[in-house]
C-alpha cells in the first residue's frame, strides 16, 4: 500500500470534480483527482453540452457566470470545440412569448434578443408552423460534451495533477483517502461524485432529500439537413430553468402544455437540442427520479421524443445511438456541505452541472481553503 501527500484531493472526475482540480492547479496547489471509472464516464459526457447561461437566476447565474468565463478559458488552453454562438428559445404560443417578453425587459438586449417568427426560424432551422417568435440567447456557450471534460482532463493532466484512474475511494476522512492501491493525504478533500454522495455520507444525502434523476437521450444523423447553429430551447425549457419558471405566467404554460400534450408533462420532458460538429443531433430529453434509477429504458420515451423532434423540425432522421443519463436531483439546486473537517462535498443537485459546474467548482475549493 503507498502513500501519497498533496495539498488537494478531489474524489470524481465529472465536471465538478476537474473543475475543482483546475481552481487548486490556479492556486499552485499539489493536486491529485481519485475517480473510480477508467475515463470520464457520466454525466459529463452524457449531456447536451449546452452552458445555458441565461435561463439561470440567483445563486445559479452567478456560478453560470463564472463557468462561462472558465469554459472560455479552457476551450483555449486545452484545443476544444466552442462556440460562442450563442442559444436560441423558440416559442409556440402566447405564454411562451410573455415570458420571453418577460425575461428581456429584466436582463436587456445583451442577454435575450426577441425576434419575430421567421426570424428566428430562419435562426434556428426550426420548421414547426405553431412558432410564433422566439429569442436569441448571446451569453450562452454551447461545447462537445464527449469531447470537452475528457479534454479538460488531459490538460490538467499535463500540468501536473495526478489523476488515479480506475480508483475507487473506499474510505474518505479528514485528511486522507483512501483506495485499493493506498493512501493519499492532504489538507483538503472535495468529494464531486454527483448523485453517489450517499454512497460516502447517507445521512447528508438524507438531509438534502438527495435522490437520483435518469433522463433518456438520442444521436440523429442530421447530416445533409439544415443547420442547427445555436442549442435550441423550447416552452418545456422554460418550465425547467429558473429564470423563465420564475416569472408570472409560467404557470399558465404549464397548464397549456398539460392540456394539448399531456405526455410532455407525464415524461418530464424539456425538448431541446444542440448539434454537435461532426454533425449529429442530440435530442432529449425525459426525467424520471429515485433512489435508485432502473437501467431498462422504456421505447415509448424514444419514439416520443422523435416525433417531438419531427414536430419541431418538420424532417425524419435516422437515430444513431440512444442512452441513459443519470445525475444528482434534490429540492435545492447545490449541495456543498462539510460533512467532517477539511472535507467538502459539492454537487449539483440539477440538471444543469455543465452549466454552472466549473463556477460552483471554484467557489466550493476557495470556500474550503
């Protein structure tokens, strides 16, 4: 058994967990990052890959903020794909063009541009006759998640943070973790192990009502039809997201879309898509929630979200893979607790880790030291 000493350890190599490595590599710290899978393997890669800046509000703008200048960033440092395009929310009725009306008297120009029907059909390569308007997004980033968080890895890799792959953590205490092959020491520790926080502290998790939330996802080969150029958002978007399911009449969307798709709401649906560059389309996406998420996915779920798509669209293509995302769900949308001294778990606890991980990453290791 070895032994091992750093300054910080970070248990998890999601989005979170590099995040928090690369604010302690910043700070010129000795980093060492424990995470059980041979590479990134979860939700970090199993996303949209979507920074959706401007649908945040509170707490969550301002980490998305943050997040968005460190996305920047790395993209630079570590050779990338992003796009600065910004996103895109159509609408399809009057109450989703209120809210849209809504959000840009609040934030401005500079954050939400409302444009007319053909505008932004022209914008988006959206199809769908109901489109009544919709807005432009210029804050929000848009990357490759299969390729970004495994990018981001390699770069800290290379400037110095030990990365234990394969690892899992078998015992987390102040000042120590420990795995298989031995024991690495340091001042600190930050556990980012999403929806796993039960897995290592129970009783926080309790406390936080934490559970877990599978959602269902498809790759279309968009290839040869009209561009995709922005992620696009739609009505369901904005029940989801903090800064539209805030306002006044966003609970009359939902009363609308709970009448003429009631499916939609059954499945807890937030349509949306982004393309990546190769091409593809990522489509999604359902949410279903437990303690535990059952691996069998149902076909209905699928098919559902192609003729969503189709609706939007106005176009068939053929899928190319389909898969289960899972990621951490409570009433609250952060967890950062210190369950023992020198140790803190920080977890989005929603489904927007991409969006605001790196920012909350960096004030959860600035907290701790």
């Amino acid at each position: 058994m070895s032994e091992e000493a750093f300054d910080l350890v970070v248990v998890g190599a999601g989005i979170v967990g590099l995040g928090a490595a690369y604010e302690g590599l910043r700070r010129g710290l000795r980093v060492a990052v424990v995470e059980r899978s041979a590479g990134v393997k979860g939700a970090s890669v199993r996303n949209f890959g979507h920074v959706g800046v401007t649908g945040q509000s509170g707490e969550a703008l301002g980490y998305a903020l943050e997040a968005r200048e460190r996305w920047l960033e790395l993209a630079a440092e570590a050779g990338f794909w992003t796009s600065q395009r910004g996103g895109a929310i159509v609408a399809r009725g009057e109450e989703e063009q209120a809210l849209l009306e809504q959000l840009a008297a609040e934030r401005g120009h500079a954050q939400l541009r409302l444009h007319g029907a053909d505008a932004i059909r022209e914008a988006t390569g959206a199809a769908d006759a109901r489109i009544t308007g919709g807005a432009l997004l210029p804050l929000d980033l848009q990357v490759d998640p299969r390729e970004a968080a495994p990018a981001i890895a390699r770069l800290l890799e290379a400037r110095g943070v030990v990365f234990r792959w394969g690892a899992a953590a078998l015992g987390i205490e102040p000042g120590s973790v420990t795995t298989a092959s031995g024991t690495l020491r340091a001042d600190a520790v930050v556990v980012a192990v999403n929806a796993d926080v039960d897995q290592f502290f129970p009783q926080l998790a309790a406390e936080a009502r934490l559970r877990r939330c599978g959602l269902d996802m498809l790759l279309l080969d968009w290839r040869g039809a009209p561009a995709v150029p922005h992620p696009l958002l739609t009505g369901s978007s904005m029940l989801r997201y903090s800064a539209f399911a805030g306002l006044d009449g966003a609970e009359a969307l939902r009363e609308r879309i709970a009448y003429e798709q009631p499916e939609m709401i059954e499945r807890d649906v937030n349509q949306m898509v982004t393309q990546r560059p190769d091409g593809t389309l990522i489509v999604g996406d359902t949410h279903y929630r437990g303690h535990a998420v059952a691996p069998f996915q149902e076909e209905r779920s699928f098919d559902y979200l192609l003729e969503l798509n189709e609706q939007l669209f106005a176009r068939r293509a053929p899928v190319l893979q389909r898969w289960q995302g899972v990621y951490a769900s409570a009433p609250q949308e952060f967890l950062l607790a210190d369950p023992a001294p020198g140790v803190r778990v920080a977890s989005v606890t929603t489904g927007i880790g991409m969006t605001t991980g790196l920012g909350f990453a960096a004030h959860a290791v600035a907290g701790l030291l």
